[in-house]
C-alpha cells in the first residue's frame, strides 16, 4: 500500500493506494497527530507528496520513514516540462497536470485549480506542460478588500451571490464570485481560440462555487494532485 499527499496552502489531502484503488483517507490541517491517526494500522510501503511550501521537519521525517519521497522538478513523469523556470514550478500545479493528462492522454487540457490562488495550466495533446497563469482566490479576493480599504467588512464567500449586490455584502460578495467566474470564463474561451478541442478540468477547494455554475468544464476532479503522484509513481516503478 502507497502513501500520497498534497499538502496545500491551508490544508492537506492524504490518500492510499492498494492495487489499482485509490481512497482518500484524510482532509484537513497538516498536523503529524492527525496524520499519524489517518494512516493508523495500515502497512505503508512508501508513496509520494508534493507541497506548496517546506514542509515541518518532523512531519518529512515521519514520511521518508514509511520510504515516501518527494515530487521533484527533476522527478522522471509522464508529461514533458516545457516550463522555462522547472525549479520554481510549484509542484502541485505539475501533478494536477498529470493527473489530468492520466485520465485524457493524447488531448489539449486546461487544468483550472481554485484555490488559495488560482491556477490555470495547459497540456498539448503531444503531451507537454507549457505552463500557465496564477491568479488570487476567492478568499484571497475577499479579504483584500477589506485589508486594503478604510470601510469594506471581510465578508464570507458562502452565500448570496445576485446579479447585482442590494447591500455591501452582496456587493463585495458577488463581485467577487462573479468576477472569478468570468476569468475562468474566459480562459476557457481564450483556451479554446488558440487550441482544438480543449478539454477542462476544474479542481481545487473553491470548485464547489463553479462545478454547477460555469458548465463550460468537461470535468470536475476534486483530487487530480493525488491522482498525479499516483500516476508519477507508477511511471517510475515501470522504469525500473
């Protein structure tokens, strides 16, 4: 049984993979209790994370003790790097990538990840990563207006989002939500003028704001980093 992890901004997603099933087995803040408690019993034979940022030096310590291992820039994938910059790549962006290109090999994709920030990543059908964009989130948004104003409240994304606000809340609220669905939008549109038959794929935290709205998206995959490390592991155990 293999081990995968992508720790994110605020949270971490652990999943196990025995055979050919793959199961989440915990959501929630990286802390070594929890995930020691999450993995309890279970015979862990090594695996992999990616991370968005460096991780506490016990909870690395406690995963390469099980023989999990990193995704690297330099890790042999799936998918040919075409990033100009692969050492400043966050990782978690380039599994989402993978995970995606496992599922639709031979495709154009763009891979839309809502999240703290928001990314937007293409894959060519010839199966290269050429990179993307980053955007804030919805939180992100939501809490620079009020940092960065005199009188704006720090208003929560759920909620009412009408065409147009009838009070501050709804205002900020909506202006916000709506303004990240018209990016998406258009980057799906722009995706689509300048790639044939693009395929997309929406994932992240905040895809619940969209999956249902903007039904421009093909797919929505809510553990595509996982489903990359799963994918990147295999590939280099069949190297082997």
């Amino acid at each position: 049984m293999i081990l995968l992890a992508d720790f994110g901004n605020t949270r971490v997603k652990v999943a196990v993979k025995d055979g050919v099933s793959l199961n989440e087995i915990y959501c929630g803040p990286a802390m070594l209790g929890n995930l020691k408690d999450a993995v309890n019993g279970m015979a862990v034979d090594g695996g992999m994370w990616c991370a968005v940022r460096p991780l506490e030096n016990e909870i690395e310590l406690w995963m390469r003790s099980m023989g999990l291992v990193p995704f690297r820039w330099d890790t042999p994938m799936p998918l040919q790097n075409g990033y100009s910059t692969p050492q400043t790549l966050g990782m978690d962006r380039l599994a989402a990538a993978v995970g995606a290109w496992s599922m639709n090999p031979g495709r154009n994709l763009l891979i839309i990840d809502a999240g703290t920030a928001i990314t937007y990543d293409l894959v060519t059908s010839d199966g290269v990563y050429l990179g993307g964009n980053i955007a804030p989130g919805i939180e992100m948004r939501l809490k620079a207006l009020h940092d960065y104003t005199g009188s704006l409240p720090l208003v929560q994304a759920h909620g009412d989002t009408p065409w147009l606000g009838s009070d501050t809340a709804t205002a900020i609220r909506s202006g916000v939500v709506t303004g990240v669905r018209n990016e998406i939008k258009g980057y799906i549109h722009d995706a689509g003028q300048r790639y044939e038959s693009v395929l997309v794929f929406l994932t992240g935290g905040d895809a619940e704001y969209f999956d249902l709205i903007d039904k421009s998206a093909n797919f929505v995959a809510h553990n595509l980093v996982i489903r990359g490390l799963s994918c990147i592991v295999d590939y280099n155990e069949n190297k082997i």
